[in-house]
C-alpha cells in the first residue's frame, strides 16, 4: 500500500478583528468552497471523512461536534471533532489515511474570538481550580512566568522580543489576509506597557475570526486530483505535565520531542540543513524565540545574536513566520496551526505573491494550545514527493 | 468583504450567557496537603524513591514511572525563586493601582505558584530566597490562600 499522503487543498476566509456578517458556519462554509475547489473535489461525493477541531468553551455551546456537518458537506458522513489544536486535526486526518481506510480526509478549524466576550475568563478556566484559580491572577502571568524565565537563560532582552514583533507584523505587509501588518518605521514599540513584566502588551497576539478547511489524499489520488499536492513527510506531537509546579521553566521540551518525532520520520537529522523555512507559534513573541531552540535552529548562547542579525527575515538563513504570524495575521487560538500550514502550502507551491520565498523546498510547522498548556504538534511538508 | 451593510436597527446578534458552577475534589493527596497547611502549617511532597524526585505539592502517583507514591515528607517553608512576572492587570482587564509580583517558587522538585511580597517589585531576582507567610491557624480554611503570600529571608 502507498504510504504517502498529501495536502491537495486549502481553503481559508479571513482573517479579521470581527466579522459582524457572517456566523461561524457561513465562515466555514466558504472556507470549505475554497478549499474543495482547490482540491477539485466533490465533498459529498469524493471526501469520505472530516474533522473538525474545536473547544466548547471558546464556541459558546457545549457538546459543539454536534455543530460542525452541515457547513462542510459533512452531513451523514464519517465525522468527528478534536478539542486539539489544528495541528492534532490534520494529524489525524493523515493518520486515517495511512491507516488504507480512507482516501480523501478534511479538516476544519475556526476562530470566532470576536464572539467571545469573556476571553480571560476562559483561559483563567484553564488553570488548576484548586492550585491556582484561588489566587485570581490575570491568566497570562503564565506567559510572563516563562518568558522571564527564558530572558535569564538565553541573555535575550525585552527587546529582542519587540524585534520579532516587528519582523512578523513587518511580514504581514505582504499578506493580504493578514489583520495586522505594520511597517518598520511604525512599530516604535513602547516598551513601558506590560501586562506582566517582562511581557508587554504588544508581545501578544490579538485575536482574529477566520475559518481553515485543509484536505488531504492518499499519494495516489493526489497524483491524479491536483497539480501540486504538498507531501507531509513527518507528524509528531507531545505534552509535558499539565502542573505548573512540576514543569521546567526555561524549556520547551514537549515542542523538542514532538519535532524528534517528525524529524526521525522525514529523516532530517540536521534541521538547519534540511529546512528552508518555518511557520512556529508566535501567540506571545517570546514563544517564537523558545520555539526556533526547541525545534534545534539555536540554542541559548546563539538566540540573541540570530534575532539581532536578522536571520529570522525573510531573506535570512531561516525565513520564520513569513506570513506574519499570529502576531501579524492575527491569532486564531486552535486553528493558528492551521493558518501556517496555509502558509506553508503557498510558499511550497510557489504562490505565495509578493512574499514568496525563493525556490523552498522544505518546511516545518509548529503551533501550542497556548497559555497554561504543554501541549504542541509538528508537521514537516515538502513539495518532493520523494 | 462583507459585502452586506446592516443599518443599526437590525438584529445582527443574540446575547448568550452560561452560568458555570463546580466542584472540585480535593483527593486523596490534596486533602493532605492542605490539611498539613491548615493545620500545621507546614508544605508536604512525596518522593519517589525509583526516581529520587520530590514532588511539591504532594501526589500519590509519579508521573514519571507511575510508581504509588507513599513517602510524604515536610519541606522546608523556604524556596527559591525559580521565575517571577510583575501582574499590571487585573483579571478584569483594568489596571491594578500597584502592580503586583507573581512568583514560581521552587520547593523540592517541584514548587508553587503565589504572590510575593514586602519587597520592590525591582529588586526581586530569580534564585533569591523566600519564605512562605501563613495566616494565623484560626483563619486558614485549608486552600492555597491560607499562604498569603512569600516575602525574600
Ligand atoms: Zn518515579
């Protein structure tokens, strides 16, 4: 049986502040137009199951699975929804398709975050009831708990960090979908506005609406349905104990094992060679900067330095978050990993417009549940079959 | 993109609100923890002697190699600061009045999550030490507030 599977469609529709016209199934609903098209596929005839990946929490309605057929065709059909990241989704997706049970898998994943009118509250929910909830912290002293922990280890400074704010909401200039590009010249960042020192209100993503449909075909359906299918060639993911108290501050171990995993399967054995650009988790900039070293493209002493020289630029040794980023595009919570595998699949085709990168062959991409979670995924997509 | 203008006069939305309730219970490692808190006024963990780790606050499992764990031990009311953040916000989203200081405090292997006080927010470093400051016994109820807070030694 053929082993490979590919991503022969993505559909996205955003990415915005708001979106005061449409409901979250109109979103998906055109997301899913986009992406069946670009896959050439009939969903009620061709695509034999789909996943959606959302949080009850963050949808307004419990039991939300119940919510997800009718907008994607789904209706009737093999269906189920992961309270996972987009990146678990589109694990999942490939998985069942190696399994040889299925040839044609979806994927969605929304962001209706404007909708959401107690976003703090539900991340606090996130927290240890009986450890920490009592204590009645605003939820991102997380965020500054491990960022401050990460600028003593690495001699990284708040500026640093502000550098790659102005790099990603600088590559969203050339993204049109992007909710927050900003020029260089206009991201004189004030550095006296924390929220929790040293994390500054500007280091942090602010959210969007927009919906993701991505699908994927088992290596001989790709070859026959579309002209440039983007092979996944590595998947891992991981989580660290959920405990704040047992966790190791200043490292992101659970991102460095699931990136092990899908390096042994693409048989990368030195990233900085076998990459050509990334799309990682930017929903706090420092997690960026963490992130490159867990994935093995720096360690503490060289972070600083890569960051200041401007490696991480478009036209540096290692293109990151070139689409901008959740800093940039806008955070779309669980579906931010599929916003970079978006990316991902434009630059590896070739499509990507003005901020098309030069001949890429090879990309990672990395997203994490976000704040209090040790919970991440990698996926590895080439546009070389072989 | 929205191609659709909705004079303000038009429903555009519904209001939805959900109430949530809940209980949480303790178990078995955490009764004991905080009785030990409420009523001696003293922080316990549980080693693993396969792993020789101490967790902080104590468990009765190792989520290392999933051994039972039954070596409760006292640790010392002193820690390090491991990380720290300064709250400018309250959960609310307004500004707080003064800033308050958030610490990771190492005990054992692992450690806990409070406030830290009687110190300038400027002068705190990580590896300093401080010391858990516990309400009188007649007010503590046994949760993580009968600590009110981690002061440096
Ligand atoms: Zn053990």
């Amino acid at each position: 049986m053929n082993k490979d599977v590919a991503i022969v469609g993505v559909g996205w529709e955003g990415f915005h502040p708001t979106s005061v016209d449409y409901s979250y199934k109109e979103l998906i609903y055109q997301a899913a137009n986009k992406a069946y098209h670009d896959a050439n596929v009939d969903p009620r005839k061709d695509i034999e199951s789909f996943i959606s990946v959302a949080e009850d929490f963050f949808e307004g309605t419990s039991i939300f699975d119940e919510y997800t057929p009718d907008q994607l065709g789904a209706v009737l059909k093999p269906m189920h929804t992961i309270s996972g990241e987009a990146l678990h989704g589109l694990i999942s997706a490939y998985l069942m398709i190696r399994s040889g049970l299925f040839k044609i898998v979806a994927i969605e994943a929304h962001s209706k975050a404007s909708n959401i009118k107690s976003i703090t509250e539900v991340t606090r929910y996130a927290l240890d009831p009986i450890l920490q909830r009592p204590l009645n912290f605003h939820p991102d002293f997380v965020a500054g708990l491990e960022m401050q922990r990460f600028l003593h280890q690495s001699q990284c400074s708040i500026s640093d960090c502000s550098m790659i704010v102005q790099k990603n909401r600088y590559n969203a200039l050339s993204n049109p979908s992007a909710a927050y590009p900003m020029s260089l010249a206009e991201t004189k960042l004030s550095e006296d506005d924390f929220l929790a020192y040293p994390l500054l209100e500007s280091h942090i993503a602010k959210p969007v609406d927009g919906a993701i449909v991505i699908v994927l075909a088992n290596g001989d359906v790709a070859k026959d349905i579309s002209s440039q299918p983007i092979w996944i060639k590595g998947v891992g993911w991981c989580n660290d104990s959920y405990a704040l108290e047992y966790r190791n501050w200043g490292e992101l171990s659970y991102v460095q094992k699931a990136a092990k995993m899908a390096y042994s399967q693409s048989q990368i054995t030195n990233p900085i060679e076998g990459i050509d650009f990334a799309e990682i988790d930017d929903s706090y900039a420092y997690r960026e900067a963490m992130t490159l070293i867990a994935l093995g493209f720096a360690d503490n002493t060289t972070i600083r330095g890569l960051i200041r020289e401007g490696a991480f630029y478009p036209d540096g040794k290692l293109p990151v978050n070139v689409s901008g980023g959740s800093l940039g595009v806008g955070y779309l919570f669980d579906a931010s990993g599929a916003q970079k595998t978006v990316e991902a699949v434009l630059q590896l085709r070739g499509i990507a417009g003005a901020r098309q990168l030069s001949q890429p062959s090879t990309a990672i991409v990395e997203s994490w549940r976000g704040v209090p979670t040790t919970s991440s995924a990698v996926v590895i997509l080439s546009n070389q079959r072989e | 993109m929205y191609p659709f203008h909705h004079p303000f006069d038009r429903p555009v939305h519904y209001e939805g609100l959900f109430p949530v309730t809940n209980r949480y219970t303790y178990g078995i490692a955490s009764e004991k923890f905080f009785r030990a808190l409420k009523e001696e006024g003293i922080i316990l963990g549980t080693h693993c002697p396969h792993c020789d780790k101490l967790y902080v606050p104590g468990t009765i499992f190792c989520e290392t190699c999933l051994s039972e764990l039954e070596d409760w031990r006292a640790v010392d009311n002193v820690g390090r600061v491991d990380t720290f953040t300064v709250l400018y916000k309250n959960l609310d989203g307004t500004y707080r009045t003064e800033p308050e200081i958030v610490a990771f405090i190492r005990l054992g292997d692992g450690g806990l999550v409070h406030r830290l006080a009687e110190i300038d927010p400027k002068s705190v470093l990580i590896g300093m030490q401080v010391a858990a400051v516990f309400k009188p016994p007649e007010e503590r109820t046994g949760n993580i507030l009968d600590i009110r807070y981690f002061k440096p030694v």
